[in-house]
C-alpha cells in the first residue's frame, strides 16, 4: 500500500492513494489551517469508520440478510498530553433492513472487532473500543 501527501501550503496536505483517490487534509484556523478539509486524526478515525462500517455490511449479506442501509456514528476522546492518541473509540451503528436479527448485527460487529478490521484492531492498542447498534426496519417508503 502507498499513498502520497503534497503540501498545500500552511498546515493543508492533499492526499492521493496509489489507486488515484484524493484527501485534502487541513487543520483549525487556530493551528494555522483554513478549515479546507479534515483534521489528519479525524480522517483517521473516518478510517477505522469505513474499515468496520464495511465488515457491518458484508458479513451480514454474505449470510443473505436483507440490509438496505448501514449508518455508523463515532465518538472518540483523545489524551490530552502529546502524544494525544485515541483513549476512547465508541461506535454505534444503525442497521436498516428486513427481518435482521440481533444475533446477525452482533456477529458482524464481534468479527470486525476482532478479525477483520485492521483499523479497528490497530486503534484497540491505545484505546478502549465499544460498540452498540440498532436495527430498524426499512420505512415503508423505501
């Protein structure tokens, strides 16, 4: 894996992967930043987001559950010393679909969590991950 940071001038960095995607990074006003993207830590955790998010969905469908959306809320405290690493990762998702189990949602997270999400696994070192989810049924609309 590669990726490749340019400088866009004061604390702003733009990203690009090997795949050709691209990140712009910045920090606060108050750090020298125009708020012209993400904090290098919030895209972190947006990582670690997508890296379960993905296990939220897959593992489910992979056993034939109907799941028509996955919403994933993050919240995270950080040491307040340099450096200031992760203490606190809470997850909470909300799977929408018909006729999900808790005993299905529950696998998914155990696995991400465990298995699978290399984010996830790696952020464990320095914080205390949690999980909680809800299901929901698809509105009759969708």
């Amino acid at each position: 894996m590669e990726v490749s940071l340019n400088w866009a001038g004061g604390v702003a960095f733009i990203g690009r992967t090997a795949a050709g995607h691209v990140v712009v990074m910045d920090g606060a006003p108050e750090g020298g930043g125009r708020n012209l993207g993400p904090r290098p830590m919030e895209t972190l955790l947006l990582g670690m987001g997508g890296c379960t998010a993905y296990d939220g969905v897959a593992i489910p469908r992979k056993g034939r559950a109907d799941i028509s959306d996955c919403k994933v809320d993050i919240r995270a405290k950080r040491a307040e010393q340099d450096p200031k690493v992760f203490t606190e990762i809470h997850v909470h998702f909300t799977v929408i679909g018909r006729g999900l189990s808790d005993k299905q949602v529950e696998r998914a997270i155990s696995l991400s969590a465990e298995k699978y999400c290399s984010a996830s696994i790696m952020l464990a070192k320095t914080a205390q991950i949690t999980h909680s989810f809800e299901i929901r049924e698809p509105d009759a609309a969708g």
